[in-house]
C-alpha cells in the first residue's frame, strides 16, 4: 500500500479567484493554466501499521497545515473504505509558498500517491476533481500541457473538473521565466485572500462579469498559438485579479518593489518590440510569458534586474514512479 507520484506546479494564464463553495472549493470562476515542466514535488505515501498519520514536506515535520492535508488523506481514505494510518513524505524542487503554485503541485501529486496507494483506480478526471478538494489550483496539475478547471454548475461538483485543452506538443515554444522577487513566506495566503476578496472588495463583482470573455479569447490563442492573444489576455486578466485584491478591506497588497521593476521593464521593452507579458499570483513573483526565440534577450536584460530566474516549458501532467522517497 505505497505509492509515489510527481506532479509539476502550474501557472494560470486566466486565474481562479474566488469560491462558491469552500467545503467542496468549487470556483465562482473556470480557469486556465499551463503545467510547468521542471517545477515539480514528488510524493511517497504508504498506508500501514503505523500508530498515526506523519507528514514530512521538505524535510520538516508538518506544523501550520493551511491546506488541510492531513483532512485531504482522511478524504481518500475514506472513499477507499481503509483505516490505516499514513505516512507521507514530499519534496519540492522549488521554493515553497513563494506564490510559484508549490500547493498545486503539492496537493496533485498526494492525490495522485495516495489514491494508488490506497488501493484506488481513478480516471484522470475523477483525479482532478479529488486534487480540487484539497486545493483548487492541484486540479489543473493533473493533466499535461495547457488545461482548463470547468467551474461546473452543480451544488456537490461533480461538473467541476480539469482537462487539457493542448497538449504539451501542441506549442513546445511557450516558455515561462519565473522571477524570484523575494523567497520570503508571503503574509496572506491565497485561500485567505481569496475569501477576503470575494467578501469586501467592490470590484470582485467586475471580475466576474468579463471573466467568461477572458476565458473564450484564451482558449482560442491558444488553440491557434496567437501569442499576442494569450500574453495580452493572461496580463490584463493578472492585473483585473490584483485590481480586486488591492481593494479588499483591509488592502491586500502582493506586489514588492522588485515587482513593480520588472512589469515596467516588459511594458518598456514591448514599446521596443520585444515581445513578452507579465502575471503575477498571490506573491511578488513576476512570471513573464514570451516564447523561445525572445528568450535568450529577455534572460540578458533580466540579469540586471533580478537574481533568480526559473525557465519552463508546457510539461508533463501528474505520473506514478517506483522511485519512492523512503
Ligand atoms: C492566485 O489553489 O492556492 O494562484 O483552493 O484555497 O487552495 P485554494 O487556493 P489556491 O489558489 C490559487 C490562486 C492563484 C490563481 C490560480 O492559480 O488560478
């Protein structure tokens, strides 16, 4: 009953911001993203006589659980119909909580793990839907390439799942250079930020009335690799997400000075015709979206800006390894 899993982080390119139902984490809003080849968390997790559950994340036993992890492998366990404890080790390739997705890949590879430990089969859409209960944004690190979460209409979710709208091959040239503003723990959240924002910000209501527009442009750039449409699409809708964030009561504010520097670089550099888009999620993380042949300028320009870059392309989506980590 032990099974290992490796799942990448991804970046959303329209984002998921806002629950309609918490218990469920069901969407106000579908979303899309594209996996990040390279930025993965590997995941062992074995069911057995052990006298209760242990969770190591990174070599640290597990203390402030936002997520609920420990309830996500009660979740599992439950649907298998087993009662033995579990142990749980998972490691990151890339820093965690620094608004790089690290839950995402996180909580895709523990469902992924857990499940085939404890004796499950599930489908690829059945494994979306279960990542999404653990964290919404793990939904879209279960399938390859550039994927969608369909926010469904139903009450108990079973229409709110995650698939691939391209698979990885369908646009290898797509890159993502995430810029490492500051490696500090962020002070709110995304799950907190998210409810912030949906309870007080008056602009949240402006998010929801373009968001369906936002989502058709993206699926169609995509489909026809209009780069312009995706990146120009996937920054206004960064910016319309922040806009909503920055208005919350009390102000939620992400954004440090470094990222400020380099959104004013890419909108310079566009006015010079190098092309590249920012986003941004719940941190100072810049992620700049451009495509290979502009890679090698942007990384050279950046190099005065900032320290640390991280380039990825469409990757792979969540997969089983017998490489288990204990
Ligand atoms: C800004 O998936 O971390 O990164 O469902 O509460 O676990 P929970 O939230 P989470 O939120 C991600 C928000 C985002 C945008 C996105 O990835 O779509």
């Amino acid at each position: 009953m032990k099974a290992t899993a490796v799942a990448n982080a991804n970046i959303a390119l329209v984002k998921y911001w806002g629950k309609r139902n918490k218990e469920l984490i069901l969407p106000f809003n579908s979303s899309i993203s594209m996996v990040c080849d390279g930025l993965h968390t590997k995941t062992t997790v074995e069911f057995g006589d052990y006298d209760e559950d242990s969770i190591k994340i990174n070599n640290e036993e597990l203390q402030k659980d936002e997520k609920d992890v420990l309830g996500h492998v009660e979740r599992i366990r439950k649907i298998a119909g087993i009662n033995k404890k579990a142990k749980v080790i998972s490691e990151a390739n890339f820093p965690v909580a620094a608004g790089l997705a690290s839950s995402a890949s996180g909580l895709a590879a523990l469902t992924l793990a857990a499940s085939k430990a404890a004796g499950l089969d599930l489908s690829e859409r059945e494994l979306t839907m279960l990542a999404r209960q653990g964290s919404g944004s793990a939904s879209r690190s279960i399938s390859e390439g550039f994927g969608i979460w369909n926010k469904g209409e139903k009450e108990d979710g079973t229409d709110s799942f995650a698939e691939t709208i391209a698979p990885k091959a369908h646009w290898p040239e797509f890159r993502m250079i995430a810029c490492i503003v500051s490696e500090a723990k962020k002070a709110t959240s995304s799950r907190a930020g998210m409810s912030q924002t949906v309870k007080t910000s008056p602009y949240y209501e402006g998010w929801l009335k373009t968001i369906d527009q936002d989502i058709e442009n993206m699926k169609e750039g995509i489909k026809k690799k209009d780069f312009t449409l995706v990146g120009s699409t996937a920054e206004a809708n960064a910016l319309k997400m922040h806009a909503t964030m920055i208005t919350t009561d009390p102000s939620i504010i992400y954004w440090a000075p470094g990222t400020m520097e380099i959104m004013h670089s890419i909108l310079q550099w566009r006015e010079e015709g190098l092309e590249s888009y920012f986003t941004m999620d719940a941190g100072p993380q810049v992620k700049i979206l451009c495509l290979e042949k502009d890679l090698e300028e942007i990384q050279k320009r950046l190099s005065n800006l900032v320290k640390k870059t991280i380039v990825c392309k469409p990757g792979d989506g969540a997969r089983l390894t017998e490489d288990h980590l204990f």
